[in-house]
C-alpha cells in the first residue's frame, strides 16, 4: 500500500513556535478552567519541544565518546 507523503513547507522550530502562539492567543479569550490551562499547557510543551530541536540542530553539540 503506497502512503500520501507531503513536503513541510516550514521547518519544525517555526511551527511549533506558531502552535505556541496561537496557543497562548486562545487563552486571552478564555475564562480560567480546564480549557484554558490545556491550552497553556499545549503552549508550554511546543516552546520545550521547539528548544529541543534547536539544541539538537545546533553545531556545538558533540556525539556521547
């Protein structure tokens, strides 16, 4: 079975980083709750993710000897 592949227009950093806004956007309109701490919670794990990817992207990092 052949699977439907698609090319990231952008890399994954930028998207997380505009998950993690539009996230944090959402949450100026909602009351305190539930929802609003699932969304903050959303915007939290996309910056740590997006930091993690910069980290393992980054030239200093060196191979465990």
């Amino acid at each position: 079975m052949k699977r439907d592949r698609f090319k990231q227009d952008r890399a994954l950093g930028e998207r997380l980083i505009e998950e993690a806004r539009q996230a944090r956007e959402g949450v100026e309109q909602l009351p305190p709750g539930t929802e609003r701490e699932d969304l903050l919670r959303k915007a939290r794990a996309a910056d740590i993710t997006a930091h993690i990817d910069e980290w393992l992207k980054s030239p200093d990092l060196q191979p465990p000897k």
